[in-house]
C-alpha cells in the first residue's frame, strides 16, 4: 500500500502485509538471486549482525559469508524447494567465525536467507517428542485442546497460550487457554473475522509459525524497498517479516509484548490457531520454533484424527436412531404416533435444542420450538421455498420476518420435508446463539486504546461480534445436513410405505364393505321371507288367536336372539349354542331338529365363518326345505375326525322334494365357498331329492373340543333354572326407555313379574326430575335414546347407590363413561326371561346384604 494510503481500519483488508518493506529487529536478511549466488537486498542490520564491512548489494554470496557456509545454503535450497518448508542450518558458522540459526527458502526468484543468533542448549528433536509423546494417547477433542495450551506454555515460557478455532463465518472462538494467574481470561470468548484478515489467514496457510517478538513494531528497512522494476520483496514464507501496524496497536492494548502463533492446518484448510501471548518482549530461538512446529504437525494430524473419530460417532449414533426408528416402524402403524414416539433419537441423531413433527395439520414436539400457532405459517412458508428439499438457514427472522417474535427461543430451523403435495414436515430447532453464551472474561476490563480507536479491543472486538451474530442460530454445518439427508430418506420411506399400506388398506374396506353391504342385504331378505313364513303358518287345530300370537311372538323373539348370538361371536363361541340360536326361531312341540355331538369350541375366525353358513342353511331349509312345511325334519350330528378336523353332518328329511337350482345364487356361493377360502377346509352339499345334505369340514386348528369333565363342570353351573321371584310385590322401579312400544312391552314384563310400581321416563331429562320426588329400588336404563344417553341417570343413581341395569340393542358400549362399563347388560329386545334373571340376581345380592 503506497504512502498516501495510510492504513486504518477501513481498509486493513487489503493491507500488503506479505511485502512491509522491513523485518524485526531480531534477526538479519540477505535477498539474493535464485540460485543464491548475488545479494541482490538486505536488510539494514544484515552488515553490523554478520560483521561485513563495505556495501551487500551486489556482493557475491560467498564473499560476504564464506565459501563452506555458502555451499550449505545452496546444498539446502536444493533440498527444500518448498517455500512453505523452509531449509534449517542450525548453528552455521560463516566465514569471519560467527555462528548463527539460518532459515533460507526460494521465493518469487529470491533466495531469502534469514539470520537468527543461536541458542546451542536447545535440542528440538528431544522437546517435540516429548511433547508429542504427552497428548499422542489423548483419545477426546476437548482433552487434547486443554492439555495442548498447558504443555506450550510449560515448554515455550508465554505467559497464556490459546487454542483459537475459525468458524464457518471466519468468526473465532477460544475453546482452550493455559494462563498467568493473575490475567483476565478468554476462554469462550468469541471474535468478528474483521479481527483476522483475509490475506493473515492466507498467509498462516503458508508460513504456519508467526513469531512476534516485540508488539512496539521497531522495524529493520530492507534495502533497496523497491528492485529496478519497482516491485517490493515479497516476505509471504520469511519467519522475520515485520508485523502490520493493526495488529501490533491490538496487542498493544492488550498489554502484550510479544506473541507466536502456530497454525492449525485441517485438510488443507486452516481450522484454527495455537496462540501464545507475553506481556513482555519475547523472541523464541529456531530449536524452540522447531519444536513447536513439528508438534504442531503432529497435534493437527491426531486432532484430523479425533474429528473424524467424532464425526463417525456420530453418524453411528444417527445410524442407531434410524435403526429404532425402523424397528418402530415395523411394529406401529399409525404414522403420527410412530414419527411422535422417534423425536427423541431424531433429535440424539441431529443435534439441536428442539424438534417438532407437523403432519397431517396435527403438532407435536419437544424442547424448544416456536408457539404452537406459529407452526402452521412457517410450514407453509417453508414449502414454499425449501423445494420438498432438505431445507436449513441459521437466521430465520432475516428470511422469515414472523419469526422476529420467538427469535430468542429460535433462530435457527432445519427443516426435513415428508410429502411433496403438502407442508408435512419434521422441524429441527436452534436457539439464539446469543443466548447459550458464557461471557468467561471481566466484563468491567478496560483496555487501552491507540490512534486507530478503541475498536481494536477484545472487549470492543466481542461487542462487534456480538452485533454481528444477533437473531443467528449455531449454524447448520454440512454433517448436519447429511445427517437430515438420511432421516429425509427413511422418514419418507416408511411414511410412503404407511400411505402404501393404507391405500391398501382402504382397497381392503372397500372390497369388505361391497360384501358386508350384500350380505347385509342378503341376511334382511331372509329374514323377511322368515317372518314372512312364521306369520303364514297356520295354527294348530282349535288354537286360539292369543295362543297363535304368543307362538309368533315367541318365534319372532328367537330370531332376534339367534341374530344376537351370531353377531356377538366374534370372539368365538360353541357349535351346538350357534345351531341353537340359529334353529330356535324353527322348533315346534312336534321337534323335528335334532342336535348331537360334543361341545366344541370355534375360534373367532371360525365361528364367524361357520355363522354365515349355518345361517344360509337355516334360512334355506325354512324356506324351501324341511323346515318349510309341517312334518319335516332336521338332523345335524357333529364329531371329531382322528386328524383332530371337525365334521358336521347336515340332513333335512320329510320335507318337499329338492331339486338342484338351475342358478347360483349368494347363499349357494357362500355355503360352498366359505369354509374352504376362509379357513382352508371342506363344505359338500348334495341336493336329494328325499333331502338336502350337506357336510362342512372344520380344520382342527380352529378348534377346542371340551373334555367330560370340563363339560358336566360346566353343566353344573348351569343347571340351576330360574325359579319364580319372590319379593316383587314391594318394588319400586325406574324404568328409562325412548319408544314407546318398546316401554310398554316392558311395563307387561314387570307386571308379569308381580313388580308393585314402575315410573316410566322417556328422557334423561324427565327422569332426573322423577328421581327428586322418587326413589326406586331398581332400574332399567335404555343406553341411546333419541336425544342423548341415560349416562347421567347412571351417574346419579350410582350416586345414591341404587343397583340398575342397561338395556341396549347394540354390541358395544362406545356411549359409556370408563366407571359404567362393568355395569349389567340386557340386550334388546329383552323377554320376561331375561328381566327374571336381572330383578333375581339384585333380589339375591339385595337379600345376602340384609343377612
């Protein structure tokens, strides 16, 4: 930079620090042609140092240092044509006797010989291996940093030695420090960029040891400052080269009077410094620079190693996530739950200080994230810009205004989409970097300021840092971003694969629902051609009309009870009880169906199966087969095969005659079909003309055939029938029922029954005002009535601890609250039967509580 550009802060950027035009003071320099034959400059100590009398320049090489010492320099140029490797002569003795450290390298078409006085009791080989030899086990990035500035110090004398470690924005944070007791510390602190320049970074690059051995700057010229062409000498690789103004008036008002810094080369990058600080004018001897950089060399490789070490670990600790990831994956099904249950190790995987899950308009998340409300928006704002890409940005309220209003909480987002036609996404979340700082130094530390200002400070320094990096996140660096390159694959894999199976699924319903529809239709038509059947029997001779309505009422009763049956047996159930109630709407006093065999338990599976043929076969025999017409007769046997099978043999007789259909229809389809599809066994049905048969074939698998003794058990705890009631006459009973016909039925019952006072509700409501002038013994509650449910009935009646039951014509109890579902069921339509069993078991419990 000319001398009408003077330097200051506003352009120490492009400082040329590479050519000052001067050295310290320290050491001496001699500039010579390529091939070291002609001193072409020096510097203006060079003569008194070396102890040549009369003018450099110009001077042959050899004349001014001898013949032996100019040999070794040119042997060692030749042996180190790298400048960023300068060739070593300790202790070279040149011509006149003296002995000096010289550096030389090739440079720009110079040979640069560099002068140093000698220290004869260091030995450089023996301090780098011990130092070498103290952190070579280290197997921990934070370990091998702090014992590396305790270890310096210890051997080189500064006064505090830091570890200095470059971020991605040419920010710098201290991570390890080795001090004087008696300064101020600066571990954690952080630093602008502006504090290094970009052509001081290039240069550490070239010439990793930077000695400082005086911050006052007294500078050696070198002479001439400008060769024939005008080009000044170019010092990028001299240890020598004098120190930018800038920097010296920093470490000025520091109070340091000398410094080193040892670069941290990573990959060919520079990752950091080893900066070693002085309050006093130090110089360091070559056997110590020596040293220092060879442990250098050593400590980046064993660092390279250690970052790497780390990095695996945690691609590894990413890989265990995905892999319990998966294996969730494999047991759950619901999406939501499944991506919910994973934030845990999502966010072990990506480190992050939240994460959230939107899918589906649903939220869910943990740590620190944005408000709930908030979330919706910047989905949709980052579906617009992240491209269904892995999508990351480290200052989120510069991009995203709304976010200026959580950016203490979040500043950073990194976000993972899971659907390229919505805003479904997994969110992971930084906070303000600002505000997981700890300030380690003197906040009240002032320092003194020079003519270029009190900006150049560490305190100012942090401060320009700190406004730098407002409203910024720790950045999203590149592992980071293939860590979310692999959860973007798998989360999508498994969510498209859910979407898979779920279309399956629907194709499924869909296909179940077209056959339950025409099966639902199916079943009605028969039981309409039943009815139909039923009423147009015709009585017995001289029967009464009320005797042949109560047969038809009861006929009519056990069709509902045989549909119930068939419709709870989900859950499986016995052959002979699923013939019963499949046959019990066809007996008559003359009993023509007979039912023999074992008792036999089928699975759920099987039982249903087995429902919907023995319908078909019920229904058709009362329509056209035996059971059509009076005199006919049914036969259905059932035993176990030896291979463990089960038969059941089907045989209509005295009935009309049978004639093969000229059609299938659905209930031909399935008797024929279900057994051996569904469950991998056999169904015949043979159409003779003296009567169907039929044979349907139950693989053992789906059975459990009952032991004697497990039978005539549970014969015995059922042979107890229920006995007329006794102590009826006295009770008072609620009875909540919507349909009218229904309540009067029951009303019938009761009376049937010899229960003394029933009040009749047809609401929740009207019965919560009956029960203020009413107490009842007992109850019979209708779960669904037509506005509501006789829930706070319930609710009221366990509150007086009077004993109800619900009636109900459904099989579940969706409508009840948790603490209702052990309460009794009759299912409806209900007989007087069942109403016997319900007012005996409370007259029974009722009258052990009295005793």
């Amino acid at each position: 930079m000319s001398s009408s550009q003077p330097v200051n802060l506003t352009n120490c950027d492009r400082e040329p620090i590479h050519v000052p035009g001067s050295i310290q003071p320290h050491g001496a320099l001699l500039a010579c042609d390529s091939s070291a034959g002609v001193i072409i400059r020096h510097s203006t100590n060079a003569g008194a140092m070396l102890d040549f009398e009369g003018p450099l320049n110009g001077t042959n090489l050899t004349v001014a240092l001898g013949g032996v010492a100019t040999h070794a320099i040119r042997n060692a140029l030749a042996a180190a044509p790298d400048a960023s490797r300068p060739a070593l002569l300790p202790q070279l003795a040149i011509g006149n006797g003296r002995v000096f450290d010289v550096t030389v390298h090739r440079h720009a078409g110079h040979a640069i010989l560099e002068f140093e006085q000698p220290d004869a009791d260091a030995l450089p080989l023996q301090l780098a291996r011990e130092l070498i030899g103290r952190i070579r086990t280290t197997d921990n990035t934070d370990q091998l940093l702090r014992k590396t500035t305790i270890l310096l110090r210890a051997v080189l004398g500064y006064d505090r030695v830091m570890i200095y470690r470059l971020e991605h924005d040419g920010a710098g944070k201290v991570e390890a420090e080795a001090k004087r007791g008696d300064l101020e510390s600066f571990l954690g602190q952080y630093f602008p960029a502006s504090d290094i320049p970009q052509q001081a970074r290039a240069l550490y690059l070239k010439n990793p040891i930077r000695i400082i051995s005086d911050s006052q700057g007294h500078r050696t010229p070198i002479e001439p400052a400008v060769d024939a062409s005008g080009e000044p000498l170019d010092l990028s690789y001299a240890h020598l080269r004098s120190v930018s103004p800038i920097h010296l008036e920093y470490l000025r008002n520091m109070g340091v009077g000398a410094s080193m810094s040892i670069s941290i080369i990573i990959d060919g990058a520079l990752w950091g410094l080893i900066a070693c600080h002085h309050y006093t004018p130090k110089a360091l001897s070559m056997p110590q620079r020596i040293a220092a950089e060879m442990f250098s060399d050593f400590f980046s490789m064993h660092l390279l190693g250690l970052l790497q070490q780390h990095k695996l670990e945690n691609v590894a600790t990413a890989r265990r996530a995905l892999d319990r990831f998966f294996q969730r994956a494999s047991e759950k099904t619901e999406v939501f739950e499944l991506m919910c249950d994973a934030l845990p190790d999502f966010r072990e995987a990506l480190p992050c200080d939240g994460i959230g899950l939107f899918l589906q308009g649903e939220w869910c998340a943990i740590g620190d994230t944005p408000p709930a409300t908030a979330i919706e928006d910047l989905a949709n704002y980052i579906s617009g810009v992240g491209e269904k890409r892995v999508w990351a940005t480290h200052r989120l309220s510069q991009v995203y205004p709304p976010a200026e209003d959580f950016h203490r909480e979040v500043s950073g987002v990194l976000a993972v989409p899971l659907s390229h036609i919505s805003t479904d996404c997994l969110l992971f979340f930084r906070k303000e970097r600002l505000e997981t700082l700890n300030w380690a130094g003197n906040p009240d530390k002032s320092y003194e300021s020079g003519p270029l200002g009190d900006r150049l400070t560490p305190r100012k320094s942090f401060a320009i840092w700190k406004e730098t990096v407002e409203r910024q996140s720790e950045p999203w660096s590149d592992a980071d971003r293939e860590i979310a390159a692999a959860v973007h694959s798998a989360t999508v894999e498994v969510v498209l694969r859910h979407s898979e199976l779920m279309q399956e699924e629907r194709l499924k319903a869909e296909v179940r629902q077209r056959l339950l529809n025409e099966e639902l239709n199916h079943r009605v038509k028969n039981i309409l051609a039943v009815i139909k059947s039923l009423v147009a029997t015709p009585a017995k001779d001289g029967a009464t009309l009320k005797e042949y309505i109560t047969s038809l009422k009861g006929r009519i009763q056990a069709l509902s009870h045989a549909h119930d049956q068939v419709i709870r047996g989900s859950g499986g159930g016995e052959i002979k009880g699923l013939l019963e109630a499949e046959l019990s709407p066809y007996r008559s006093a003359s009993g023509t169906i007979h039912l023999d065999g074992p008792r036999v338990q089928l699975d759920g599976r099987a039982y249903a199966v087995a429902a919907l043929v023995v319908h078909e076969l019920c229904t058709n025999a009362a329509k056209y087969g035996s059971l059509s017409t009076q005199g006919g007769r049914l036969d259905v046997t059932w035993q176990a095969r030896p291979n463990g099978d089960l038969e059941v043999s089907w045989q209509e007789s005295g009935g009309p005659p049978v004639e093969v259909p000229s059609t299938r229809g659905f209930g031909t389809a399935l008797i024929d079909r279900s057994i051996p599809f569904d469950l991998g066994g056999k169904s015949t049905v043979t159409f003779d003309p003296a009567g169907l048969r039929a044979s349907l074939v139950f693989p053992g698998r789906f059975l459990h055939v009952q032991a004697d003794r497990e039978a005539q058990a549970e014969a015995r705890e059922q042979s107890h029938p229920s006995s007329s009631l006794k102590g009826t006459e006295n009770m008072s009973l609620l009875l909540v029922e919507d349909q009218v016909l229904i309540a009067m039925d029951a009303e019938a019952m009761l009376a049937e029954l010899n229960v003394g006072n029933v009040v009749t509700a047809n609401s929740s409501g009207m019965a919560l005002d009956q029960l203020k002038t009413f107490n009842p013994d007992f109850a019979l509650l209708d779960i669904n009535l037509g506005i509501g449910t006789s829930v706070p009935v319930a609710e009221e009646l366990t509150r007086r601890g009077v004993p109800f039951v619900f009636a109900t014509g459904y099989d579940d109890r969706t409508a009840l609250p948790v603490e209702l579902l052990s309460v009794p069921v009759v299912r409806k339509p209900y007989d007087t039967e069942q109403l016997r069993k319900a007012l005996g078991a409370y007259l029974e419990k009722a009258g052990g509580e009295a005793r």
